[in-house]
C-alpha cells in the first residue's frame, strides 16, 4: 500500500521534471510522517524511502528512538522549532528546514556538536501567524549560521499559503527561488500533496509529502492541525 503510493509519487516527481527539463534524481522526495505510526514509517523504509519529515519535536523524538535499527534513515525536522526543544531536535535530526530567526541559528549553533544541514524557512507571502521570516531577514539568518562551522546553509523553504489550486503556489515557489539564488544556495524545499508538480516545475530539490504517502491526517489530538 505505502510501497504503491511512494511508487505513484515518484512517478508525479519523474514527469514534472522531466516536463521542466530537469533531471528527477535532483529532487529528493521526503515523506512527511507526522502523525503517522513508526509502522507506517518502516513500510515506507522497507520500500527504499530514506527521507522521513517530522512537525514536533516530540513525535521526532519518539519515532527516532523506536525506529533506531533502520540503518541509513535521515530524519528532517520541518516544523516551527523552538529555542527550547533545540538541543532534543538535533539529537535526532540531520536537516533542519525551519531556522526562521538569527535567535534560533545561534541556539542551534551553540548546541550543535557535529555537522548539521539547516535551511532558512521564508514566509514568502507575508501571511500572519505564520512561521518563517520575512524575505529581506534572509541575508542577516545566514549570516547568523555563518559564525557557526557545525551549520550548513543548505537552502530555503516554505510552506506557502493554503489552497486547493496548485498554480496558486507557483508565484510563491518562484519568489522562494529568486531568492534562493540572490543568495548563492543550493536547496530549495518547497512543494507538498496538492503543489508538487508546479513545485518541481520551479525548481524545488526537496519536495515534502505527507498525504500522497501515508493517507489523510485524521482529526484528532494527535494531528496538531
Ligand atoms: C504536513 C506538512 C507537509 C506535507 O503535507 P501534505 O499535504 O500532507 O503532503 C509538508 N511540509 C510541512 C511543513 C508540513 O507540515
């Protein structure tokens, strides 16, 4: 089942780039299991996925800690990180997508003890009560990250606003890659479920996929939505 659906998603990835010109093996799919048992993560692991995405410190935590014998896994952390769950997260996690303040750098940099990916995460449409910083904060976040040699500036990422229409995401990728490329990096995270496609087809190198993967979120405590 999840072996089909991964298979299925990467197939969407395959076309997209292939339409856009692009090689599909520069698109890493990341498959974003939050909320999902550490069974669903093994069926996903056993499939060949490597790459797994989690919102909440604790639930990275947790599955990391059940999921210990799957050699080679790599855990991303790409929900709103607080400066107070910085030391647990980085236990765990190889990425970091959502360092959206020169604060929250320097609290990840003062804790890392070994080399660590972290990309900055842009709130490309200036939406409140969202997470991410404003596009013109860009340049002092990574100067931020600069002072610390564990942290590697990877890219940026969003998560822009919510619509069931994928093309209206698509200025907001292309914003996110403007951006990426004034600052002379190499990821860019962007695109889920619904916007894939369009994602890949503006030049996203991590895609982040949640529902396609592991079926609907239920509503419910553990869903955080
Ligand atoms: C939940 C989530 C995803 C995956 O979303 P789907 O629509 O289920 O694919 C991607 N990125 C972030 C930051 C998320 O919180």
């Amino acid at each position: 089942m999840i072996a089909e659906r991964l298979a299925r998603v990467q197939e969407r990835i395959e076309a997209a780039a292939r339409s856009a010109g692009r090689d599909p093996a520069s698109v890493l799919l990341l498959a974003v299991s939050k909320t999902k048992p550490p069974e669903a993560i093994r069926e996903a692991f056993a499939a060949g996925q490597r790459d797994f995405g989690e919102n909440y410190v604790q639930e990275l935590t947790e599955k990391a800690e059940s999921l210990a014998d799957l050699v080679g896994v790599r855990w991303h952390m790409v929900g709103h990180l607080q400066r107070n769950k910085v030391a647990a997260a980085i236990r765990v996690a190889n990425v970091v997508h959502t360092v959206d303040s020169a604060r929250l750098a320097e609290a990840i940099g003062n804790r890392a003890a070994s080399p660590l990916d972290v990309l900055v995460e842009v709130n490309v449409a200036g939406e409140a009560q969202k997470s991410g910083c404003a596009p013109a904060e860009v340049g002092s976040i990574l100067a931020a990250i600069a002072r610390f040699p564990n942290l590697r500036a990877r890219g940026l990422m969003t998560v822009p606003p919510f619509s069931d229409d994928p093309e209206s995401s698509r200025p907001h990728f292309r914003a996110l890659r403007v951006l990426r490329d004034a600052h002379g990096l190499a990821d860019l995270s962007m695109g889920m479920t619904v916007d894939v496609e369009v994602a890949v087809e503006e030049g996203a190198t991590i895609v982040r996929i949640g529902t396609a993967i592991f079926g609907a979120r239920g509503s419910g405590v553990l869903s955080h939505e």
